[in-house]
C-alpha cells in the first residue's frame, strides 16, 4: 500500500488512486485536484443582476448533497460503507457536470 504524506492528499496529490477511503474523503474535501473545489462557488450563479438561487441550492459548494455527505463523514473515520463512498463521489461527479450545465443554461436565457 502507498503511504500518502498530509501534503499529498491536501494539495499536491491529482487524484485519489491509491487512497484509503478516508484518505479518498479528505482528498475531495480540501485538495484542490478533489470533486467539491469544481463544484460552483457563489459567485458562479449570479449573472448581471440575477441571482440562480434554485441552482445555487443544488448545486452550490456549500449545499450540495454529497460535498455535505462528505464533510459528515470526514469525522467519522471508517464509519461508512465504500460503496456509499463510490456512490455520492459519481453523484457528486454528475451533480458538476449539471451544475455547470444549469449555469450556462440560465445564462444564455437570460
């Protein structure tokens, strides 16, 4: 098994191939390279003076579904099912690629 040092899993690694699960969880929290910093911030939903508040409920960094699930369980080390892990990490993948979909949706109809 790989040994992944804080600095790796935190900010340099470029993905979490190789990760324990825990590791996996905190790789997509905090790593730049990880699925939640490609999720849309605030600043991504307004467009002129317009504000996409259905899609920023959806699809925000902060509200999002499964980065939630994430920072739930990221204090629970090894309490949950790697399969569940799996699971809400192609979700999450998915809900990105309709976040910004939606987004450029909104704006060209607006």
């Amino acid at each position: 098994m790989i040994k992944f040092t804080t600095e790796q899993i935190f900010e340099t690694a470029t993905s979490a191939k190789g990760m324990t699960k825990d590791q996996t969880v905190m790789f997509h929290l905090y790593n730049p390279n990880g699925l939640v910093a490609k999720l849309p911030d605030f600043d991504d939903f307004c467009h002129g003076d317009r504000f996409f508040t259905g899609a920023h409920m959806l699809y925000g960094k902060y509200d999002n579904h499964y980065a939630n699930w994430l920072r739930e369980v990221v204090n629970k080390p090894g309490r949950y099912k790697k399969w569940t892990l799996v699971y809400s990490l192609n979700e999450l993948a998915k809900d990105i690629d309709r976040a910004w979909q939606v987004i450029a949706e909104k704006k060209a109809a607006a």
